[in-house]
C-alpha cells in the first residue's frame, strides 16, 4: 500500500499538485477552497505510508519469533483490517494463524537458528 501510495502521490504532482496550490489555471489565496477529494486523497496517502512502518516491523518480527511481535503483529492486523477489500482478507488471516495454538507454541519455544 505504502508504494501505490508514494506512486499517487508522485503522479499527482507532490503536495502542491495535490493541493493544486501552484495550477495556474486555479489561483486562490487561501488553502480553504481545496477540493474535498484532495483531501481525502492526502489522507489516505499520509495513512498508508505511515502505517508502512509498523507493518515492517511486526513482520521482522514475526520472521524472528520474537515474544512480542505476535501481539504487536495482531493489533496491527486488526488495524489494517480498514483497508477494504485486501487489507480486511490479510488481517482476519493474519489475527486467526497468530491467535491458533501452534503459533503460540511456535513463539514461546523459539526455533534455534530463527
């Protein structure tokens, strides 16, 4: 999400092409007068490259079994779960293996060469 999210970013001409503050064709002098799908589109752009990190993060740490990833991993699937249609799929799937018995094991005995 975070790449499809730099891409529309960069296509739509960064923030000020986002924003239109420097189309000459549509001069204004306050940022009052933005139209609401810029916004909204600023919004979902900002989210999904934040929302990159942790992602990264709890999957680093899932890889590595460590005891804290599979919690923190499961809350971020349940965040996530707001990006209808893929989000939603991945993070039932990611909050049901995480929350299944043989994860549980699997984290509180560590494989040696993990």
């Amino acid at each position: 999400m975070a790449v499809i999210a730099v891409i529309a970013f960069i296509a739509a001409g960064g923030l000020s092409g986002l924003l239109l503050t420097d189309n000459p064709f549509y001069k204004r002098k306050d940022l009052a007068s933005i139209p609401l799908e810029r916004i909204v589109a600023l919004v979902f752009i900002c989210y999904s490259v934040l929302m990159a990190a942790p992602v990264a993060i709890a999957g680093k740490g899932i890889s590595e079994f460590k005891p804290w990833a599979r919690t923190f991993g499961m809350l971020i699937a349940a965040i996530n779960m707001l990006n209808f249609p893929i989000g939603t799929a991945i993070g039932a799937y990611t909050v049901w293996a995480m929350s299944d018995e043989t994860a549980e094991f699997l984290f509180e005995n560590r494989p040696p060469n993990a």
